[in-house]
C-alpha cells in the first residue's frame, strides 16, 4: 500500500503499511493529517474501552471512564512528550516535534485499537464472572500487553530514524565522509592461466574449450596457510580475504546491498546511539507517570460497594493496589 493512498482506517495502514509510515515520518510528508486521524481513533478507541471499564459499576461510571481513559493517554503525552525530544535535542538527534509526536502517537494507536480489541473479552467475563477483584487484574493485563505492544512499534520506528541518520547524524556525515574520500577501487587482474581450472572439452570435434565465468571464485594461496578468495566481482578492498568470512569495511557505493547494510563489521555490533538508550529510559518513565496518573484519575471501573464517584481520595499507590488485589483473589 503507499503512503499517498489513504487508508479507511489508519491502524490498518499502520499494520499493513509500516514501512509506509516510517518514511512518512522521516520526510515529514502530511504529518499534521497523519497525526490527526491518529489522535482521533486512538481516542474513539479507547472511549470505547472505557466505557467497558465503567460498565462493571454502573451506565454512569461506564460514560466517566469513557471521557477519562483517553484523557489518561493523552495528558501522559503532554507530560512525557518535552522529556522525549529534548533528549534527543541534547544528544545531537534532528527529530522535530512533529516527528516525535507522530511516533509516540503510533504506539498510542497501536495501543488503543488493540485494547479495543480485547473489549468483547473483558464483557464476557464481565457477563460471566462478574468479580471486581478477577476483572480489575483482567483489564490491567490487557492494557498492560496492549502497552508492550505500540511501545515495539515505537522502538521499531525510532530504530528506522536511526538508519536514516536522524538519531546520530555525526556517524552518518563520518560514513559519508569516508566513502567521498575513499579510492577509487582497482581494476582486478585477469585470473593467471595457471590457476584456472582447465577447461572441459565440448562433445564433438574441433570443439571450443568452455571460458571461465568472469564471477568464477578463485582460490589463492597465503602464507599463513588460509585459502582466500579474490573473484573478479568483488571490491577490491574486500579481496584476500579468508574464504567464506564476511566482507570487512565501508561498502562502495553501488554494491548490490540494502540501503540499511552500507558498512559491514566482521564481529563488531552496531553501535547503538545515545537516543535509542535514551528512548528506553523515557519508556520507562512514560509507564510511571502514566500509572500514576492512572491511580489519580480513577475510579475506572468503581467498587460495586461503593456509590459513584467521579474521583476518589489519593490515599496508597497503583503497585500496591494491584499487590493487594492479587493477594486478595
């Protein structure tokens, strides 16, 4: 699907079309659009899985978790989002606001419609087990595993910011420097008639010996004793080496690799650069705010022995709660 072809839904281009979305982001391509439709179905999505929530108590706590389940989300944006791009300000990233926004706004998406998705779960066991304890862990998990999954498309996306240069510049200009400057390859030496393997006659008299491919690997000798490989369609930075290693250094350009794959290391791992650290971190510290202004704002799905309340006193913590709750099932 491309990225100028609407979808009907935007989850559905998000889950059919990632790589659409990423490059979107990237060339900061109708991001107001993009991050507008997010908006609005993450929070018809999560309204909706609110209002599951509340039912458990009464029609009236269902409308109040209605309104502020999305509110949860969103106000947790507001609060997280300047911690987000200023880290990436500080440590040289080229993210705007706009770009951050529309890959936070991904992982909420993905979030909300895949929560949405569980409602017809979390109604069953309302309808059949209706236990305040049971349905209160149930719907916590189902966030929870909700979460885990929009934050991989975050760290998906942000890695793909990162291939493209945008978390750590300095190493992309240093790659590019380095393959401006690098000389040009030479051409390879015709392959010795010695080394050759010799040819096969072709049936019939007066036949052509068969001419070796001109991509034809031929081994030559080293000192240590290690066959190398030299074939002609190599680079000749690459050319004795051992046979079967992997190639080693800047990848000329025009090589037939993927555009994610233009330096190889043999035993070296990519360095990841200090946003992608950065980014765990915020994730954490999105989780914390977001389940402490969850505990704020509730109640979400109201004691049954309790009268309705639209907010309850701040008296304990969240991890407590659900401590107390397991330990009381």
């Amino acid at each position: 699907m491309s990225g100028d072809r609407p979808s009907p839904l935007v989850i559905e281009r998000i889950l059919r079309d990632r790589e659409g979305i990423w490059q979107q982001i990237v060339a900061e391509r109708d991001l107001n659009a993009l991050t507008g439709r997010m908006l609005a179905s993450s929070a018809i999505a999560l309204a909706c899985y609110g209002a599951v929530l509340g039912a458990f108590h009464s029609p009236l706590m269902a409308l109040t978790s209605a309104l502020k389940l999305p509110l949860l989300f969103l106000v947790t944006l507001a609060i997280c989002l300047p911690t987000l791009y200023l880290f990436n300000l500080v440590f040289g990233a080229r993210l705007s606001v706009r770009q951050s926004l529309a890959l936070v706004m991904v992982a909420i998406t993905v979030t909300a419609m895949l929560a949405v998705a569980f409602a017809p779960i979390s109604l069953f066991f309302l309808i059949t087990a209706p236990d305040y304890g049971f349905f209160k862990l149930l719907n916590v998990a189902i966030l929870a595993l909700s979460a885990l999954v929009g934050l991989r498309f975050l760290t998906g996306g942000m890695q793909v910011l990162n291939d493209h240069g945008l978390l750590a510049p300095s190493a992309a200009n240093a790659q590019v420097t380095a393959h401006a400057n690098a000389p040009a390859p030479a051409t390879p030496a015709p392959v010795p008639a010695a080394s050759a393997p010799a040819a096969a006659p072709v049936a019939g008299a007066g036949a052509e010996p068969a001419a070796v491919p001109a991509a034809v690997a031929v081994a030559e000798p080293a000192p240590n004793g290690v066959a190398t490989v030299a074939p002609a369609h190599v680079p000749a930075q690459w050319s004795g080496q051992p046979a079967g290693a992997p190639p080693v250094g800047p990848v000329p350009p025009g090589y037939p690799l993927s555009w994610n794959d233009r330096t190889i290391r043999r035993g070296e791992p990519a360095q990841r650069p200090a946003s992608m650290t950065l980014l765990y971190i915020w994730i954490l510290l999105f989780g914390f705010v977001g389940t402490q202004l969850a505990w704020t704002l509730r109640p979400f799905f109201g004691d049954p022995g309790q009268d309705f309340a639209f907010f309850r006193s701040i008296d304990g913590n969240f991890y407590a709660e659900i401590l107390r709750t397991i330990a009381n099932l």
